[in-house]
C-alpha cells in the first residue's frame, strides 16, 4: 500500500493492489480519525453492496471509498450518496458511456426499457440496455447532531469482461469498445465528488443534478423496501434522497429499497 496513485485530486490516494473491501479500509482509516482520503484498490475479494450482498470486484475496475468528515447532521448523508451517483455518471460520460442513474444507488448504461410489469425477471430485459455498471455503498458513524465521518464507496466495472460479472452487470470496457483510463476516471470522479459534496447545505443543487442524469423519474417503478412493495409512478426525489411515488391512490415516499423499472 502506498499514497501513490498520482491523481491529481482533492482527496489522499491510498492505493493498494488487492484489499478485502476498500469500505472496510476507508472505515479503519476514519475510525483513526482521517479525513479526505480515497482508498483505491485493482482487485477486491470480499466486496460488499447493500444489505451484505456479494460485490463481485476482479482485477481491473475502479474500487473506491472516500472518507469524508462533513459538518452536518446524519439525517443529511444520505445526499452522499446522491453525489457520489452524480460523480461516477459524469466520470463514465467523460469515458464515453451514456450511463444515467437508478434510483437510489445504481449507474445503469443505456436505454433502460425496464422489466416486463409484474415479472420481477431481470431477464425479460431486451439487448444491453439498464445493465448495471457501478453501484454505490455509503456507511457512516454519526452523533445525535453531528455525523462524525462518512464512507462513500464506489464501484465501477471499468476495465472488465462482463463475463466476469454477474448476469445484469455491463463494463466500461464492453459498452466504449476499449478500456478506459482508471486513473483519468477516478479523477474524474473525485473532482466531481468533491464540487457537489460542497453543496450540501443547499440540497437542492444536489438534487437538481441528481434529476439531470436519472432515469426513474417519471417511470413506473416497483420498490421493495423493508416493510412491503409500493409500485407507481415516480415522480421526484425529495432531500435526503427518497423517493416519491404516485401509487393511483396517493403519495407514497420511500427512502431505501430496491428499485426496479417496470416497462410502461
Ligand atoms: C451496490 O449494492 O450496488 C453497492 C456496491 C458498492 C461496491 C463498492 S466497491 C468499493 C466499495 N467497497 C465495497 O466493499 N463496496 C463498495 P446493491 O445495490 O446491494 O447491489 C448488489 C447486487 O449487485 C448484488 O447482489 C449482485 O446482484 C449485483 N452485483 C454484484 N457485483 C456486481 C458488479 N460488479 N456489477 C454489477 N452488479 C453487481
């Protein structure tokens, strides 16, 4: 391990060839009190998305966790992740990717058709359209008022066959015809991160840019939250970042679970 990336970023690169999970290091690194540092590693053997699902992370993409110490209130990280969605959307056009984000933490490339309305199979999709190309898991330790650090990890498939990835997941590399420059991308990505994190005492800059790139907003949606399914059509995005869904018989606002585009 080494600060030895060479990006040139607001934020300490500690790279390394192979880690666990660069969560868990970016966590250690914060519980020792550091701060606007981004752990990078090639190769990540125990991955980790959401609900501790398996994060399949071979050799060759970019994985990535930021530590971040923002004097604001836990009920507001959620908008980190917002961010963070913004950056790695803008860092895969840069590459070349027409990539646009579901609702709350996936990048996605192309014409999203959805799944056929009901099935709940991924494999009704048609061609390469809403694969998933990054996912995003931000953790955080918090007081009553104040958080005390944040972790934000990304993960992109940049340089990667899709056969190596699940059966959903596309790559930088199959959808731009050739491999992307990782250290350029994340970069790109943390110049990004850092211009918008900036912004967080104005949520609405975070969220009018979130808007720009989603492609949930204004579709129908089934969203499987912790205490039940809600499905409609979603209309906005509210601070902290949940979701706003028109049922056909009210307003429904959910703020975790996972999303998915039904075909109109
Ligand atoms: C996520 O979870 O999408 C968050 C993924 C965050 C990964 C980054 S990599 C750097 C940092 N260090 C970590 O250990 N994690 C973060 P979720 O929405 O729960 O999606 C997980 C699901 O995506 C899995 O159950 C698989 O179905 C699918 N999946 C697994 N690996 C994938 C990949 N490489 N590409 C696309 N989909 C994948």
């Amino acid at each position: 391990a080494g600060i030895e990336f060479g990006l040139d970023a607001p934020y300490a690169v500690e790279y390394h060839e192979s880690l666990p999970s660069t969560n868990d290091r970016a966590r250690e690194l914060a519980a020792e009190g550091a701060a606007d540092v981004a752990v990078v590693a090639d190769e990540q053997t125990g991955g980790r998305g959401r609900l501790d699902r398996e994060w399949v992370a071979p050799s060759g993409g970019v994985w990535l966790s930021l530590v971040a110490r923002p004097t604001v209130p836990p009920a507001r990280a959620p908008l980190f992740t917002l961010v963070a969605a913004v950056a790695t959307v803008d860092a895969c056009r840069e590459a070349g990717v027409d990539a646009h984000i579901k609702w709350p933490n996936d990048v996605l490339v192309g014409g999203d058709e959805g799944t056929e309305s009901g099935t709940g199979d991924a494999s009704a999709r048609s061609g390469r359209g809403g694969r998933k190309l990054a996912g995003i898991l931000t953790e955080m330790e918090g007081e009553a008022d104040r958080v005390s650090w944040l972790v934000v990890g990304v993960g992109v498939n940049a340089n990667l066959d899709p056969e190596a990835l699940p059966a959903d997941a596309t790559s930088l590399r199959a959808e731009a015809g050739g491999d992307v420059d990782r250290r350029r991308f994340a970069a790109t990505l943390l110049e990004r991160f850092a211009s918008l994190a900036g912004a967080v005492d104005e949520p609405d800059r975070i969220l009018s840019a979130w808007r720009d790139r989603a492609s949930t907003l204004g579709r129908r949606v089934r969203v499987e939250t912790p205490t039940g399914s809600v499905t409609g059509t979603a209309v906005d995005v509210e601070s902290p970042g949940a979701l706003v869904i028109d049922t056909g018989e009210g307003t429904r606002r959910v703020h975790a679970g996972d999303c998915e585009h039904l075909r109109d």
